[in-house]
C-alpha cells in the first residue's frame, strides 16, 4: 500500500524573494481594522440575517481568524462572510430543510465556516445564525448536516 504525505503551509512561510515589495506584504499581521460583520442582507428575500459569532475570552474568533486563515484585515474576512452567506441562501436554502449545524467551505481560502441554523428561525422577522467557530479541517459529518461551497463573486 502506498501512502501519500500531505503538507498545508502558508504562502509566505515558502516565500523566497528578495523583492522587498513583496517581503513587505507577506509580513504583515493581522489588522482588526473595522469590526467583524454582525448583517447580512439578502436581496432575493429582501430581508436582514443576523450574525452571532461565539466570539469569547477563551474563544476568540479573531485569534481563529488569524491563525487559521490567511486574511490580513477583518474587512477583507467580512466580504468573504458576507459572499458566504448570501451564497447560502441565493443559492441553497432549500437544502436548509431542519435545524442543525452546516458549515460553509471557503475553498479560495482552504477553510470551514460552522454555522449552527434554527430552522424555525429562517421564517422569523430577526433571522439569527449562530458562527460558533472557524475550522481548517472538515467538520464531523455525524454533527454536521451539510457542508457548502463558497466560491469567489
């Protein structure tokens, strides 16, 4: 049987360049420079979804962000949120039949969104999706309903 090694690293820790330009930008660090989204209008359904990220002390989602994705501004992560979520319901929401955990795959930027859906929920005038976490690995297919893909608008 023969088995296959599989290696994930970040662009800049196989970075070799002497262009400064381009050193420069693989250096930089992680910047909160505007506050993580909390709506996310749906032009098909006119109508609000509120985001409620588990975003605590011992769990906090920008520390995940940073270390389990490759954005370098909360506004660039946003865009990819606000992309995903409107994905999810232009495109899938009659696939959100029960209440339960699914998860959005970011396939451009090799991560998992988990986002826990009432379903009951969907048909309220407050729309609310919990985000408990960020995932670099596929989620439990025993916990996880279904897994969507999100690609680049």
């Amino acid at each position: 049987m023969k088995y296959i090694k599989s290696y994930e690293a970040k662009f800049r820790d196989v970075l070799i360049t002497k262009d400064p330009e381009i050193i420069k930008l693989a250096n930089i660090k992680y910047q909160e420079d505007e506050q993580l989204i909390f709506t996310v209008h749906i032009q098909k359904y006119n109508k609000d979804i509120f985001i409620k990220w588990n975003n605590k002390y011992m769990h906090s989602i920008i520390e995940r962000i940073k270390s389990r994705t490759s954005f370098k501004y909360t506004s660039e992560f946003n865009k990819a949120i606000k992309n995903g979520i409107i994905t999810l319901f232009d495109d899938h929401f009659d696939e959100l039949d029960q209440t339960g955990r699914y998860a959005l795959y970011f396939e451009e930027y090799n991560f998992y969104l988990l986002l826990d859906i009432n379903y009951q929920n969907l048909f309220s005038q407050y729309t609310i999706i919990n985000i408990p976490t960020i995932s670099i690995t596929s989620p439990d297919p025993d916990t996880c309903k279904k897994v969507f893909n999100v690609y680049e608008k």
